[in-house]
C-alpha cells in the first residue's frame, strides 16, 4: 500500500506541532519529527476503520510509553483523518 508523501509530511506537522512528549522529544535522538510514527498511523488508518484518535493513542503511547488518552488524541486524530479525506489518495 503505498502513502502519498503528503500525507506522511501533513501527518508530521501535526505531530510536531501538538508534540505530546513535550521537552521529553529534544532526548530522544532518533524521533525525526514524528516520522515513523506518522507512517505508522496512516498505514494503521488504512488497515483498520476506527476511530483515528484510538489509533494515535495506540500507537503513540506504545512507542513513547506514554498514558495518554483518547481526548488527548481527538484532535490529532480528527486532523489526521482530515488530512487523508481531502486528497482521497490511499
């Protein structure tokens, strides 16, 4: 299944911007803005129909060890998800 890179890059800044790990994210060498996680979200979004906050939740708080919960998640989730209905392109 391949992934528009404009959704992986929109997907990205929305991580960024929310940023849920907060300072945390300047320790973790490796975080890349948020990429593989990005893709690891929309590549969910295309397998599953659910709700995207549940899979933001799922798959941030399992990569990260974090708590956090769906309304923690919505509004990424609803972004996200948005991203993905305006282009139509999975």
């Amino acid at each position: 299944m391949a992934m528009p890179k404009e959704h992986i890059q929109k997907t990205i800044e929305i991580l960024t911007e929310w940023n849920p790990l907060g300072p945390k994210a300047k320790t973790i060498t490796d975080l890349d803005d948020y990429k593989t996680e990005a893709i690891d979200i929309l590549f969910q979004l295309q397998l599953r129909n659910t709700n995207p906050a549940l899979i933001v939740q799922e798959i941030l708080n399992q990569a990260f060890k974090l708590t956090l919960s769906l309304d923690d998640c919505a509004d990424a989730g609803k972004r996200i998800q948005d991203v993905i209905k305006d282009t139509k392109k999975f």
